[in-house]
C-alpha cells in the first residue's frame, strides 16, 4: 500500500486525556450514534486497547481506536473530522496500522463497517480492505447489519518491504 504524498503531513501519536474532546467532537460529528465519553474511558482502559490521533498544524484531525491480538489488529473506531477528509489523514492512519503488521505474525487489520456506511466501505476497499462476511443485526442500537471487512498481509508485500527497508 503507498504511503500519501500530501504537501501537509500529519503526525500520528497516541492519544492522551486531554485530546478527548477533540476525539469525541470527532465522533459525533461522524456517526449517528457516537460513542459516549464513558464508552471511550472503558475501551482505553483495557490491556490490549490502544489509541491514537492524527495531527494537522496542532489540530486533532482524525483518531483510532484498536485492539492488538496475537494474529490480528481490530480496529474498534476510526474517523476523521469532516474538514480534513479527503487529505490523507485517513490514508495516513492504515498506513501506521499496516506498519505494524508481520507476515508470520500479526498478518490482517479487521474491522466492522455498518451497510449504510458506503463511504467508510469505499475508503477502505480502496485501501486494499476487503469484505469477507455479513454480520447479521450486529449493532444493539439498531437491526442494522454490519461487513466484517479485513486487510490482510501478502508475503510478497512483506518480503519487498523488507528488500526496501534493507537497500
């Protein structure tokens, strides 16, 4: 997957207390049913769950929320304020998330994306996602039915991306 070529970078650090507003204003103005403030204290507060936001000229443009497990990274909630989309934050965040990933052993990223959410489904296909299953009346706030969708490693990925890394 390339990495962006945008004149304006963004940094990508782990999320912090005071970085929570900006998150949840990120959050309710991307779902229609955000998570609440609590709902984001519990999940950070878990062993394996991590978070981290994209920065652009000192603003909180986009966060991420995952979870590391022994062969895989499942990504909980990801956005991107709507005044930065289509600037390669989103792009800029799978990327950090790919680098993380090892052929032989964290190998694919999952996430779910509910059926409505056609543009979150276009973004990540376009990234190399695909959908590999429907999950039937998978969101207690609504029947509404979800695609598990993943990125998996290919070998020959990790092998020219060691090649790269080794020239």
């Amino acid at each position: 997957m390339p990495s962006i070529n945008s004149n304006q970078a963004c940094h990508i650090r782990w999320m912090i207390r005071r970085d929570l507003p900006f998150v949840l204003n990120i959050e309710n103005a991307s779902f229609e049913f955000p998570w609440t403030e609590d709902e984001f204290i519990r999940c950070l507060r878990q062993r394996d769950c991590i978070g981290m936001v994209a920065e652009r000229n000192e603003d909180v443009a986009g966060f991420m929320i995952y979870e590391l497990h022994k062969n895989r990274i499942h990504i909980l909630s990801f956005a991107v304020h709507p005044d930065y989309r289509r600037q390669g934050i989103g792009r800029s965040m799978i990327d950090k998330l790919v680098s993380k990933l090892a052929y032989q052993r964290r190998n694919r990223i999952v996430l779910e994306v509910r059926e409505t959410n056609l543009d979150a489904q276009l973004f990540f296909r376009q990234l190399g996602f695909r959908a590999t299953s429907v999950l039937r009346s998978f969101y207690e706030d609504t029947p509404e039915d979800a695609f598990l969708m993943q990125y998996r490693v290919a070998l020959e990925t990790m092998v020219n991306e060691e090649g790269r890394s080794a020239a």
